[in-house]
C-alpha cells in the first residue's frame, strides 16, 4: 500500500476500535488503480456525523448535513463521510434528503460511475460490487446501475462523464453514451458555475479533442453558456494540435475559431461567469493574436506585451498555423531578456522628475513624455540613466 494510504490507516483503525467500519472510497481508489498520483484521500464509514465527532478530538463540520465531518489527525485533514442513502432528487442536483445507514453495498450504489464505486479496507483488499475495477481495466465510464437514474439525480454527472473521458482517456460505455444524447438537456438545470468547472477540468485533460467531440456528438455543447450555434468551431477545435496548450489558450483559440469580435468577447466569457482577471487576460491575449498575423514580434511590442501573454499568444498562433506549438518561443524568450527595461517602473526618471526639470505642474503631458523616453530606452536612442536621459531631452527640444 502506497505512504498516503498508510499514513491514514491509524485514522481507520481507531474508528474500527469503536466497533464501526470505515474504508477508502471514491476517485482515491480508483486513482489508486490507475498508478496516478493521489491528492485528496476520501473515507466513509458507518459511524455518524456525531459519533465521528466523539471518536476525534479534532474535527471540522464542512458538510455535517449531508455526513461530511473533517478530521484533523497528524497535521493531515481527513474527509469522512457517513455511509448514507438519498431521497429523492428535486432539482437534478441535491437530494431532497440524505439518510445515514450502516450498510456499505448502499452507499457504493448510490455513486455516479462503477469506477467511483469501489471501496478498499486498511489491507488494501477492494469491495467491488458493481464491477469497477473490471471498468478501470477496461477504461470504460459506466454508470452505477440505469444511467437515466443518476442523470436525474444529478445532471452534471453527464459532464463529468465527458470530463473523465479527457482526464482519464477512457471511452463511454455504450448505454452511459446514449443516456448523454437522450438526457442532454437536463443541463439546463445545472448551475453555469458547475458546468464551467467541469469544462475547465476537460480542457485540462491529456483527452480533450476527444472530449470534445463528444460534445459535439451527443449535443450537450448546445447546453453550454454561448456555443449552441458554433459545432463547427467545436469541430475545428478537436482538429487542431491542441494537447500542449494550457486552459486559457483554449479558451482564447475557442474565440478565434468562433470569430467573435475583439469587443464581444467579454460578453461570451462572462455568460461563463469566469473570473474578471482571467477574462482580461484571454480578452488581451486574443488581441495580441489578431495583430500577430500582421506583424512579427518587435522589441515594443514585446514591452508591452510582457513575455506571459507573448508566449499565450505565440502557441496559439503556431496552433492555427500548424506549425510546432513551441516554435520561436526561445527567440521570443531571448528577445525579451535583452529588454534594456521591462517595465515602465524600470525608467530611470519620474514623472516627479519631469514636473522639476520643466517647472510644471502635473497633467496629461507626463504621461506622453514618459512614453516617448520609454520608446528611446527600448530602441537604445539614449541609455536609461537619469542624466542621459535630462540631456537627450535638452537635444530633442523636449524641454
């Protein structure tokens, strides 16, 4: 058994000791499985929210409602939750109510994928009633039980079917696929939050065309905040060389491919409800990729740019070429690192200097006066030293 499992067996052992049962379960088993690496270890057990709390000195309430108590044991938090069976779900998402049981079997069914609905004791020995392991195996996402029943009981599991296909690069079991073109639009049930987390955790993945187009395939792209009419943008996408891209080269590749204008795009990413920073960052790179197919990088516009936002701009820019995704990124890596200053705080002169040297008072002339000295610096007209630069301007009549 591998150290992170190990470090948690005494977590199991004591509440063993008091007569209940507790075991691994969930996405860290499966992991376990695939050999990938595992971040967040999940129990369940048959005590109570209230009798886990009287086991441990230390816990945290996170989720006591619906069996969740957090354990502090070891300088290492622990999630538990209590074997339970749900009511019936109201709103595709949350079950009307949740019932704790002793029994583990009802647990495991009550889980979205058989893959997801294995348990393992402190022996490393798995409970696998539902055939996960042969699944993993297989690498085939399948439903517990009818697919139209978990899809009901919560329709973002259908996205995350699709976003396990590009983490895990599994295939879909046939039923599980057809269930995704029938039960679709359930998703319009879903909160935009949780479909946007989804996607991202897609675009993450090693199998994100493939994702994709299951996408496409099954129709619930037409479910997604702003792509109902762009198939074929979503088509282009999955033919592209798209696996070294990061998340938000996607995204600005996905707007180019859609051709929405430079000022429209805030629209379409903000039906995303994505964060305001992450917006202007895609928004920028996008405009930077629009003049890159007219111009070459130059010392100024490199400036401007800043190197992040330069190499964004580049990668996508090789994607749609079909060129190498990383083709002169060194040559724009070197370009900026001989910048004679990368960053208008790097001038050797302020706007506190030209107001004395010129016996002004602030104003719109400042900042003028600042770019013209910063275009000098840059293209090595005058050296960023502060008396060079008081001289260089007595030359230009700029004082």
């Amino acid at each position: 058994m591998i150290p992170v499992f190990e470090k948690a067996i005494p977590v199991l052992d004591h509440i063993e000791k008091a007569g209940y049962e507790a075991y691994f379960v969930g996405g860290c088993v499966r992991d376990n499985i695939l050999g990938r690496e595992i971040s967040d270890i999940d129990i369940a057990t048959s005590a109570t929210p209230n009798e886990i709390k009287k086991l441990f000195s230390k816990t945290v309430d996170v989720g006591i409602q619906h069996g969740t108590v957090v354990v502090l044991w070891e300088k290492e938090a622990y999630e538990l939750t209590t074997f339970r069976s749900d009511g019936e779900y109201v709103d595709f998402r949350r079950p009307s109510e949740v019932t704790f049981i002793r029994n583990l079997h009802d647990d495991l069914q009550r889980r979205d994928f058989t893959m997801n609905s294995i348990a393992m004791d402190k022996k490393g020995n798995l409970i696998d009633p539902f055939k996960g392991f042969h699944a993993i195996k297989n690498k085939t996402i399948e439903t517990v039980g009818d697919a139209s029943e978990r899809f009901h009981e919560d329709a973002l599991r259908m996205m995350r079917a699709v976003r396990f296909v590009s983490q895990l690069q599994f295939s879909l079991e046939q039923n599980t696929y057809q269930a995704l073109i029938k039960y679709g639009p359930l998703l319009e049930k879903v909160a935009i939050e949780r479909k946007t987390v989804e996607f991202e955790k897609l675009l993450r993945g090693k199998g994100k065309r493939h994702a994709i187009q299951i996408l496409v395939d099954t129709g619930l792209f037409k479910y997604l905040p702003g792509l109902l009419h762009d198939q074929r943008a979503l088509c282009n996408l999955t033919l592209l060389e798209i696996d070294s891209l990061t998340e938000d080269e996607i995204w600005t590749l996905l707007l180019y491919l859609m051709e929405i204008p430079i000022n429209s795009c805030d629209g379409f990413l903000r039906q995303w409800k994505l964060p305001v920073k992450k917006m202007k960052q895609i928004s920028s790179v996008l405009q930077l990729l629009h003049n890159r197919f007219y111009h070459n990088w130059t010392i100024e516009r490199l400036y401007h740019s800043g190197l992040e936002e330069a190499i964004h701009t580049e990668k996508v820019f090789n994607v749609i070429q079909h060129q190498p995704v990383l083709k002169e990124i060194s040559t724009i890596e070197k370009l900026y690192s001989d910048l004679i200053i990368k960053d208008r705080q790097e001038l050797a002169v302020t706007g506190n200097d030209l107001m004395k040297w010129n016996n002004e008072d602030g104003g719109p002339w400042i900042k003028e006066q600042l770019q013209f000295i910063e275009e000098a610096v840059l293209s090595g007209r005058v050296d960023n030293d502060k008396d060079k630069i008081r001289e260089w301007l007595v030359e230009c009549n700029q004082m």
